[in-house]
C-alpha cells in the first residue's frame, strides 16, 4: 500500500471530533470505497441530527458521568469509514434471521465480527488494507510482516488493546499445547510455526523462515482476526500463567479443567462459543447483550461505545443502535422468506435468498416495503457433490475412488432440468472449477463430462466391475446393492431439492440412493470428521480472483473444508488422534504433488509465480477429477428495506469474503 493511502488512516482524534466537514472530507475520503460508492433508490431521509458526533444514548450516558467523552474514546487515529451513499443518522435495529442453530453462529462474523488486523476492501482488491492495524509494512521479500496498531484503542469494556493482547494470542494460545495442540495453518511455512514479537506498545512483527506470501490474504479471511480477539486483561483470569487460583473458577464455573473453562468464557475460535459468552470484551462494532444460544430465540447485539471507526465528519460509528437476530433451528426458509415478505427482515441475503425463493419475494416488494440487491458468488459452483473417497467402508472406498465411477456418475446427471427446476434457469452445466472470467481459468477442468449421456454412464459403471444386479440396482463385490446416501444440511434446502433430482437420475443407471437432511451442526460432525457418510452437496470454496487460491478446497486435499478426503488433507495438515477422526491416509502420488506445488506457491512472494504454480495444480485436478459439479453459479441476490441505507446495489459472496462486512455494515443506518 502507498504511503498516501496508508496516510488517509492517521488523522487525528482531536481534528476527528473538532474539525469542520469539508476539512475532513477532503482529507478522509477512501478511494477503496469508490468502487461501490452507487446509490440505491432510497425514500425518505435519517432521524436525529448530523451534527451529532456521536449516538444521543452515548452521549446520555456521557452527560450522566457513565461513560468518558468521545474524544478520550476513540483512538489517536481512528479508521475513517466512507459511507457507499450518504452520511447516515443514529439510531434503529437491524432485524435479520438465522437459521441451522449453532452452526448458523458463523454467520455472524457476516454482519459484526470482521475486524481483523486487515481487511479486504468493499470491492475486493487482491491486497488487503489496514482496519485494526493502522498501518503495515512487509519486510524480507515476505518474511516479515510489522503492524503499527492504533494509539489509544479500546476494547468494548474501556480497557486499552495494545501489542500485548497479540502476544497474549501468540504466547500464551497458540504456543500453549492444552489450548492449541494444532497451530493456526496461515500461521505455518513448511511445517514451520511464524513467531509474533513485540517492538512497543503499538507495533508487533510477525516473522516466518521463509516467505509467506498469502500471509496478508489469509488474515483478510473469518478466523484471521484471531490475533486481536483475546483480551489479555479479560482472559488471563481463566489461564493458570496468570491465576494461581484458577482451579477455584474451574469449580465454581463447573468445568472438567481450566482448558474449558479458558474457552467457555470466550477464548476459543469456535464461533458457537465465543459469541455466546456475554462478558467477553470485543472490537466489534456491537457486542451481544443477549448472546445467542444452541436453540431457538432472539439474540441482541448493542453499540460498543468505545468502537473505533468514524465518518468522514468524525461521528462515531457504528449508525445502528442494535442488531436483532431471530434465531431458528432446522429448516426454517419458508418461516425466513415469509418474514422477508412481511417486511420482517432489513437487509440480508444468507439462508432464504435461493432461486426458488425470488418469485414470490419479488411480488412482495411493494406490501414489504423493500427492494433487491444483487450479489455475485465467488464460489466454482452452485452445487458440488462430494462423494467420500477416505470412506471407512473399504467397498465403498473402493466405488468412490474409481475415476470411471465418478466419471459415470456425472454422466448421469441431467444438469439442464436440475438447472431449469432448481436453479430457475439460472446456470449452466457446469464442474467445480476457476470460472470463465477467472485468470485461472482451465477450461477441461470447467467443462469435461457434463453431457447427459446415460448410455456412456451405464458403459462406464460396467467398466468399472459392477456390472451385477438385484433386479434394477448394482451390487457391489460383496454382494450388497450399491446404495449412496446424501447427508445435506437441512439448512440449505437448495441442496435437499438437488439431491431429489439426482436421487431420480442415479437410480436410472443402476445406484440407489437415500436423502437425509439433518441439522447444521449434526452435518458439520459427520462431514468434517470422516465419519460414514456416502456424499453430501456443497458450495462455497475459490472459483474467481484470490479465493482460487486461498480456498481451494476442491481441487485437491486442501483442509478440513476438503470433505470428500478427510484422512487425506488431514495427513497434509499433519493431524492425527482427535484432530483426525478417520486416522491419517497417504494421498495418492497426484495429490501429493499438487500439494508440493501449493506449499511452494505459498512461499512465493509474487503473484505471477503464484499464478503459474496454480496453473499446474488445476490441470492436475481436471486429471484427477476428484468432485462432480452441477453447474456455473448465478448472480445471487438479498434484500434491503426501503428505509434502510447504504447498501451497495451489488456486492462479492463468498466465504472469503464474508459479504457484507466487507462493505462496512456499521455505515448502514436506517431513517425513520
């Protein structure tokens, strides 16, 4: 980043709060914002005062003598937020769904937990930009990476955040074997853990013995804001290095040891526990009042008063007062998208925004008062089947990891009609693979057997030896019908009616087929463990720009998000015992030379080496064909109430891009 960007994140506290608008406006304006600065139809204009520097409760609450100024508040250098629109007014709850259960509790990073040391911008440039961190600056040709924090930052209960929260992260989490037996992936170069050292109270530096070139990248995604989630001074309380007392809150909290006591009070990356846990001092700009549980109810979320970021007039943000989330078990899309039409919901696009949906949402705009905005799915396909080649059957095992099996199969499918029935028409065939506009693009991988050719499906099942049958079923060698059973998370009902169609179409050519639609979280243990699950259907992982790179997940045996060969990523990431549930399995010779050319592509510090690198692994994988997709994704949408404000027209989806928090949702406000 130019040092001139890098200045537009260093104006002062005092000229923030003090100066007049135009001074401040011309000196604070962001030109990463530009690229969504459009403006949406939107009636009517906000409440309250734009003079206001900061929300009337706070400001109540200064009045009284419960809370300090602003100006002793925020930091030296606040991070200046442009809004996508117009500077917004104080005030107001967010109303929005979620459904799956705990599970669903990652969704939340979408809406208030992205606050990292960087940040990708609204537009997603491959380089991200300072947020946490005012600023950086990358040494070594990519050994080190030294971040200047914000003077004066607080976390949400007043307490200072300096250099010594990331060395507790470092030091006393990551480095401590009870609480992370595994280390943090991004954190690793060749087997290698990076170190975190501190130089003052404001600037810490993290090192690796050779260059780690997707280090920024990694920390833009959910889970790289690690380094500047543990609150030392709240934290310590619960780690014995710090409490020679700690045994005594492991019985009053009644925990089996101070391991889970230290991660049921909020120090762990598991987002069904860290959000839960009220007292937990956060970044965020609101932190829950009401936290969310296991099941079903509501969960409130309240402005942190001492949150960091400002307009361009210096006004603290965020805009909104809360955020007001319904929470539901199982599948609970027809109750979201009914709420959508009744005008329940102020702006979101996860869980009811499916093709089937848009029709009758689309009709209800007017009564609802709201409108649509568009999104745009960075993912390689709209649905990827993932048939389980470490399967703990070892017949099964065998079925899935014959190339003429899976290539039969995907004959098989009739992509049109689940394109035409599922998808609205929204697609094409389509495998899971870099999409046409992507500069990894590989056009065999995209492509290769997507004709519906039943008759090649059928000579290709026989080639394969499972040419004996009951009647209208294969069997396998041991004499058993052929049976696959999907394992969908009931929470994405795209999913379950994909399943339905190629139950039908896999059942033409011989292999029988059972649904079963489950909870999120009973979805996550069975997928990510290898337990006996036959397939399951997915989407997310890289299909366009940097998420090629830094997800993916389908072309070869990448990481946990790798479920059709659990023991296979696990011997990549060194796991074993728990961590790996099936035991650890050898890839074979391909995979282990894709894997070889991505521990390289990590090291390279330039993104053309990265690029050819990427290059070989993708042809390795069309090769291989590991995955089986279904077809190119369609734009996505989501929907915003009329009165609620600056929310691009159109926006990224993806997990690596945790849309819309990319976009700054503590500049949204609503008029009244």
């Amino acid at each position: 980043m130019s040092e001139k960007n890098i200045a537009r994140h260093r104006l002062s506290r005092r000229r923030l709060v003090e100066a007049g608008a135009l001074g401040v406006l011309a000196l604070t304006s962001l030109p990463a914002c530009d690229a969504l600065s459009t403006k949406p139809q939107q009636k009517g204009g906000g409440g309250g005062q734009l003079k206001d520097k900061e929300a009337p409760s706070l400001a109540s609450l200064v009045k009284s003598g419960d809370l300090p100024p602003l100006a002793e508040r925020l930091p030296t250098s606040p991070m200046v937020v442009e809004p996508v629109d117009r500077l917004g007014t104080y005030g107001g709850s967010w109303h929005m769904g979620l459904t799956g259960g705990s599970g669903s509790f990652s969704q939340l990073n979408r809406f208030q937990g992205y606050e990292g040391l960087v940040r990708w911008t609204p537009d997603w440039k491959p380089l991200p930009i300072p947020n946490v961190a005012e600023s950086f600056e990358i040494g070594g040709g990519g050994t080190s990476y030294t971040f200047k924090l914000r003077d004066g930052m607080r976390w949400s209960d007043g307490k200072p955040f300096t250099a010594d929260d990331v060395l507790f992260w470092y030091e006393d989490v990551v480095l401590n074997k009870e609480l992370t037996p595994v280390p943090p992936s991004w954190m690793l170069i060749e087997g290698e853990l990076g170190s975190v050292k501190k130089v003052d109270d404001h600037t810490v530096v993290f090192e690796f013995p050779k260059a780690h070139g997707l280090f920024l990248q990694k920390l833009a995604q959910p889970g790289g804001d690690a380094p500047v989630r543990y609150a030392k001074h709240y934290l310590s309380e619960f780690h014995p290095k710090y409490n020679d007392t700690v045994d005594e809150l492991v019985k009053e909290h009644n925990q089996s040891d101070w391991v889970q006591l230290f991660q049921n009070m909020g120090g762990i990356d598991d987002d069904s526990v860290r959000y839960a846990v009220k007292s937990q001092p956060l970044l965020h700009p609101w932190t829950f009042s009401e936290p969310p549980s296991g099941g079903s109810g509501r969960a409130i979320a309240e402005r942190n008063p001492y949150y960091w970021k400002v307009d361009p007039r210096g006004r603290q943000l965020p805009y909104i007062d809360k955020l007001d989330y319904r929470v539901m078990q199982g599948d609970s899309t027809n109750t979201l998208t009914l709420m959508v039409v009744n005008g329940e919901i102020d702006m979101e696009d996860q869980f009811f925004a499916v093709p089937e949906n848009k029709p009758v949402i689309a009709r209800g705009r007017k009564e609802g008062g709201y409108d649509f905005y568009a999104t745009t799915f960075a993912e390689p396909n709209a649905g990827v089947i993932q048939l389980n080649l470490n399967h703990k059957v070892p017949a099964m095992r065998e079925f899935f990891q014959n190339k003429d099996v899976r290539i039969g199969l995907s004959h098989a499918l009739n992509r049109e009609e689940i394109i035409d029935i599922v998808l609205l028409r929204q697609g094409k065939p389509w495998q899971a693979a870099p999409l046409p506009d992507s500069e990894h693009y590989n056009e065999q991988l995209a492509t290769q057997y997507t004709e519906y050719d039943v008759d090649k499906a059928n000579e290709l099942l026989d080639k394969a030896g499972y040419t004996e049958r009951d009647g209208k079923f294969r069997l396998g060698p041991d004499g058993k019908r052929i049976t696959i059973g999907f394992d969908i998370d009931n929470g994405r009902p795209v999913f379950v009616d994909m399943a339905q169609l190629i139950k039908a179409q896999w059942e033409a050519v011989g292999i029988s087929v059972n649904i079963t639609a489950m909870d999120r979280s009973l979805w996550e243990e069975r997928v990510r463990t290898n337990a006996d699950f036959d397939a399951t259907i997915h989407r997310f992982g890289g299909g366009s720009g940097e998420a090629v790179i830094l997800d993916p997940r389908y072309f070869f045996p990448f990481d946990g998000n790798s479920m059709w060969c659990s023991a296979w990523q696990a011997w990549y990431q060194g796991l074993s015992g728990d961590d790996a549930t099936a035991g650890v399995e050898r890839p074979p010779a391909a995979a282990r030379k894709q894997i070889q050319l991505y521990d390289q592509l990590k090291l390279a510090a330039d993104a053309e080496t990265r690029k050819t690198l990427m290059k070989q692994i993708l042809e390795i994988a069309a090769d291989e064909f590991y995955v089986i997709g279904i077809s190119i994704p369609g734009d996505g949408y989501g929907v915003v109430r009329n009165n609620f404000h600056n929310v691009p027209k159109h926006m990224p989806a993806s997990y690596i891009y945790p849309n819309p928090a990319p976009c700054n949702p503590e500049q949204f406000f609503i008029s009244t």
